[in-house]
C-alpha cells in the first residue's frame, strides 16, 4: 500500500512539473563572458526590450552557483531566478566551453524559461561590485504565448 501512494505521489509531481514546463517557453541564451574568471562574474541579468519604446525592462537574471569539473569536462551549475527575485528553474547544469586564447573567458549555452512575453532579450554580467552594461548583442526568445 505503501507503494503505491509513493508512486501516486512521484506521478502527480511529474506531471505538475511536466505542466509547470509547459506553461513556461523554454529558450536559450548562448553566452560569451570574456572576463569570466579576473571579474569573479557571478551571473547575469536578463533584460526584455521593450517592442514599443525599446527601453530595458527587467526579466529577471540567472545565478551561477559554480564550475565542477566530472569525466566529461567542466559544468556551470546555475539557476534562474524571477524578476521578484524568487528562484524560477534549476540549478541546472551546462557544459563549459573555454578558449585557450582567452584562459579567463568561458563560454555556455543557458537554458531559460521566459516568464514574458515572446520578445528580444539582452543581458548584462554582474559581480559584487555591480552589473556591467548591456550586451550589445541581442536574442529573440519565445513566450508565454508561443
């Protein structure tokens, strides 16, 4: 009997996670941080441009917890977190990508789920001094409604 309440229970958490994912696009955000380790970069906030005025609005941003190195080469753990500043989806992980021409650069493809607005985003690096400006880059990441 026991069992199978625990798998009634791990069944319905499935699901609601399963429609939580739905209900939310996922995107990605392929990131180059040129001064990853010498900036001590820990995450980046993620902006929507506004399609009227093409002024930034806050979306929110996306924590980096760590790098961790396994047999399959090295993995940033991070997690993202809503614009009331709440954790959103993770931590997750994804694989770091490192050029040796630039040893304090790394490069990753994070996944995001948009709470928004389908839209163009850009993003800006932050530490404990504060947030760098704005990606002259851009990126169109679906939304809420498709």
């Amino acid at each position: 009997m026991r069992k199978r309440s625990l798998r009634r229970a791990v069944t319905a958490a499935l699901l609601c996670g399963s429609a939580f994912l739905m209900a939310c696009p996922l995107g990605y955000l392929r990131v180059l941080i040129p001064d990853y380790l010498t900036s001590d970069v820990r995450g980046i906030r993620i902006y929507r441009i506004d399609d009227a005025t093409g002024e930034l609005a806050a979306a929110g941003h996306i924590e980096f917890l760590a790098i961790e190195a396994g047999k399959d080469g090295e993995k940033l753990k991070y997690k993202q977190f809503n614009l009331a500043g709440d954790p959103w989806f993770g931590p997750i992980y994804t694989p770091v990508i490192r050029d040796p021409a630039q040893p304090a650069a790394i490069q990753v493809t994070l996944a995001m789920l948009n709470q928004l607005p389908a839209g163009m985003f850009k993003i800006a690096s932050y530490n404990q001094y504060g947030t760098s400006p704005p990606s002259t880059g851009q990126t169109f990441i679906v939304g809420e409604e498709g």
